[in-house]
C-alpha cells in the first residue's frame, strides 16, 4: 500500500512535462544527475555550519567587535519578585493597565514601581549589542562569500545570460560539480538557519523569517530533486545579492559608525529593489512561469514551483515596504536609520529624572513613570 502511495505522489504525469519522467534524471555516458539521496548531505553540512558558526564568532567576531569598540550599556536588572516573575513568564511581558494595578496591590508596590519592574525585566531578555553584531558579521561573511562564489559558478554559462536557456533539454541537463557545492553549501546554511533559530536574535518579522527559510529550503530542495537547477541557482545568486549589504550595516550600526551605516544601508535598499522587485519578479519568474508554457503543457511540479516563488516574492514586498520606511526616516537628516523589524530597548533616564525631583521637593524618591526613550540601536 505504501508504495502504491509512493508511486502515486512521484508519478511522472505531477512532476515533469509530458513526456518526460524521473527515467530522464538517470545517470548515463558518464553523464551525472541530480538524486534525492544527495540531499542528505545537507544535515551534516548544517551541523557542520553550526560549529564553523561558534568558532567564528569566538575567533573572529568577537575580536573584531572589540576592534570597533561594540560595547553594551549596563542594564539594571528586575528585582527578584516571585508575584511579577510568574506574570511576566506565564501571562504576559506587557501587561495592561488594570493588571498593573492589580499586581500592585497584590506585591505592594506602587503602579510605577511595577512599570518600572516590567520594563527591567523586558530589557533582559533582550539580546545585548555584542551577541547581535556577532550574528551579523557571521551572516555577512557567508552571504559575502555565497554571492562571489555564486557569480564564479554561473558567469561563464549561458543561462546567466539568456534565462531562456534555463530550459534547453530540460530535464535532461546534467549535474556539474560546481551546481553540486553551490546547492548543497546553500542548503546546508539555510538549513543551520532553522537549527539555531531558538538561540537567534528573534525580531518583529519573525513569522515571517520562519516562513522565508521553509520557503527557501522547500524551494531550493524541490528545484534539486526534478533539475531545476539552472533557475535555482539564479535565484540563489539573486538572494544573495544584497543579503551581505544588509549585514554589513548592521555592523556598522552596532559599532557606532552612522554615517558608513547610511551609506550601506542605502545601497543595500537600492540592490534589494533591483534584485528582489525587478530581477525575480520580471525576468526570472517570467522565465519560469510564463516562458515554459510556449514549450510544454503546465503540470502540477510547474505550479508547485512556481507558487513558492510567489511565496517569497510576496515576502520581499512586504521587507521592500519596511527598508522603504527606513530610508525615507534618516534622509531628512536622522542620524541613522532605524529597523522597523528591531525590539528596541527601554530606558529609565526619564524615571530618574522623576526620581531626581522628587528628591529635590520631598526629600525622598517619587516613583517613575513608563517612558519608552529611542536612544538605542536602530538598525537591528
């Protein structure tokens, strides 16, 4: 019955253009293609990312976050309260005023204090500047060296040229050993992406990243396993364009260096658009969804790929609106933009001035108030 099912799903009819079939993708004449069994190999290239990563960030990361003098600001930490923990863990990290005035009776505090309690503990939990940089320049070096290699792999063959010939002989094309790596490199790093996502930064996109990275190794994966590797090497290359830009202001924002952050940041956006709402959408799907159906009738693999193009090229919209935002913010004149994606730090300068005078005309502290203060890394 299983393999009834199996044969049923894997059917030549659901995956390739009539005519062809998964006897096509057999290796012959010294001729080698693509195999499901490859892409097991990426499990110990991820886990293997994930050691690289550590050694990285504590060989080189972290040095070099010292070099640029990336620093975190001492946070004042929650005083131990049993009543406000079990809150904060098991209900909610921002609650609403009439709880606040709940657990002030309950604790004894004042409605300020446990402001003020809530925001501290918030700020704990928040990952400091040094642990994000080292995220960032991690990611920049990869994206950095996946982009150059990438550009290596694909200069010298004609697809990169006339994406038309993406689809000559297909699926009959075979595997070089150079589209071997570069499949295998890239789905191994995204792959390590969703190894350490508990332990990452988590930002307001978050969902949205989840929903990115599953795409991506859906899409990077299905492409592999019916030969479509010449389209997902372009779109690989594409991704990869501007990703290390992204990471590179990041660091520069971290360490403080706001002008350079400006500039990268802006050249980033204007990659981005480029090859995120003008290659993909009008050159690349155009090839894969409107260019195949003058050569074969569609087929369900041909919707299936294509509709997890679509799935991210509604994605990068949505990020095309944010880095929209963010430019228009700092080209006025702000001293650097700002992430819209960011989980941005509360301060408490305002409750010591609170404090402050209220010594000054009682003689004793008067409890602060929330204050939400946007002095804090912008870029995130």
């Amino acid at each position: 019955m299983l393999s009834e099912l199996r044969e049923q799903i894997w059917a030549d009819w659901i995956w390739f253009p009539e005519g062809h079939g998964w006897d096509d993708l057999k290796d012959h004449d010294g001729k080698v293609f693509p195999k499901t069994q490859d892409l097991w190999a990426t499990i110990p290239i991820a886990l293997c990312f994930l050691v690289i990563r550590q050694i990285f960030e504590r060989t080189v990361a972290i040095p070099l976050a010292s070099l640029m003098k990336v620093s975190d600001k001492q946070r004042v930490r929650a005083s131990p309260n049993p009543v406000l923990e079990s809150y904060f863990c098991s209900t909610s990290k921002h609650p609403t005023q009439s709880s606040i005035e709940s657990l002030s009776k309950q604790t004894g505090c004042s409605v300020r204090q446990v402001q003020r309690w809530f925001r501290r503990r918030r700020n704990q939990d928040r990952p400091s500047k040094v642990k994000k940089f080292r995220e960032a320049s991690w990611r920049f070096t990869f994206y950095l060296l996946a982009f150059f290699a990438g550009l290596a792999v694909l200069v010298d063959k004609p697809w990169f040229y006339d994406m038309k010939m993406m689809w000559e002989n297909f699926p009959k094309m075979p595997l070089l050993p150079s589209q071997y790596w570069y499949y295998m490199i890239e789905l191994g790093f995204y792959i390590s992406l969703l190894f350490s996502v508990a332990s990452d930064v988590k930002r307001k996109d978050f969902k949205e990243q989840i929903i990115h990275h599953v795409a991506t190794i859906s899409l990077i994966g299905f492409s592999w396993l019916v030969n479509y590797i010449r389209a997902g090497t372009l779109i690989m290359l594409v991704h990869d364009a501007a990703d290390y830009l992204m990471e590179s202001a990041k660091m520069f924002n971290y360490a403080g260096w706001r002008k350079t952050c400006n500039f990268i940041f802006t050249l980033f956006a204007a990659v981005f658009i480029i090859t995120r709402l003008v290659i993909l959408p009008f050159w690349i799907i155009h090839t894969t969804w409107v260019y195949p159906l003058t050569l074969y009738p569609p087929f369900i693999g041909f919707y299936f790929f294509n509709g997890l193009l679509f799935v991210l090229q509604i994605l990068h919209v949505f990020w095309a609106a944010l880095i929209l935002r963010m430019v228009i913010k700092f080209l006025p004149g702000n001293d650097i933009v700002e992430d819209e994606r960011s989980d941005k730090e509360e301060t408490e300068s305002e409750d010591e001035e609170d404090e402050r005078r209220g010594k000054s005309k009682n003689g004793h502290v008067q409890n602060g108030h929330t204050v939400l203060n946007n002095n804090h890394s912008k870029t995130d």
